[in-house]
C-alpha cells in the first residue's frame, strides 16, 4: 500500500466517524426537537385552556359589574326616597313646633287674662267686703 492509499484509508476513516458523530449529533438534535415540540403542544394546550377561563372570567365579571350597577341605579331610588321622607319629616317637625309655640302663646295669653280676672275678682271681694262692712257699722 502506497503512502497515498494510506492517507486516503485515514481519511475514510476520520470521514466515517465523523459521520458517525454527525449521526448521532444529529438524532440527539431531532430527539431534543421533539420533545421540545411535545413541550410547545402541552403548553399551548394550557394557554389555550387559561385564554378560555380568563374570557369565561371576564364575562362573568362583566356580567356582575352591569348587575352592581342595576343595583347602584335602584338604591339610589331608594336613597331618594329616603331623602324625601326626611324632608317630609323635618317639614312636619317644623310644622308641629309652629302649631307649639302658637299653643304656647295662647296659653300665655289665656293665662294673664285669667290672672287678670282673677285680680279684678278678688278686688271685687274686697270691695264688696268692705261696702258690707261699711254697711253694718251704719
């Protein structure tokens, strides 16, 4: 065998474990790839299934938002009647310290006239007291 023929077996050589090693660089690569895809699928499964709970999530949030704000819409009716009936109440408490003091005055004033007769009475004793007196010393 000739130095050429050598070199060209070393060189098949070195070429076919090279390809041996490119082989199995190359089915490690594909095994890896593979699983990596598995790994994607999964995934994108999971996002899938979170994409749809977060949309159910979202309506039903929506959904009690518009049912918070109905009831927002019908308490305020009740608060504005509630406000109503205050003004009712203070408006009947004004009214009822009017009728009050008028009764009060009255009562006042019924007073001093009773007080004022019963003076004019008790001077109209004493008078009569005094002119019966008058009369019996004569």
């Amino acid at each position: 065998m000739s130095l050429a023929g050598l070199g060209l077996l070393i060189i098949a050589i070195a070429f076919a474990f090279i390809s041996i090693f490119v082989v199995k660089t190359l089915k490690t690569a594909s095994h890896t790839m593979s699983s990596v895809s598995q790994t994607l699928e999964k995934v994108e499964g999971q996002i899938q299934g979170i994409t749809s709970e977060s949309e159910s999530l979202l309506k039903k949030t929506n959904s009690m938002a518009a049912d918070l704000e109905e009831k927002t819409q019908s308490i305020n009716g009740l608060m504005d009647a509630v406000n109503n009936v205050g003004s009712t109440v203070g408006n009947v408490n004004s009214s009822l310290q009017g009728v009050s003091e008028s009764v009060a005055h009255a009562s006042h004033e019924r007073n001093e006239n009773v007080i004022k007769a019963m003076q004019w009475g008790d001077a109209a004793i004493d008078l009569y007291v005094k002119w019966k007196r008058k009369k019996i010393k004569e």
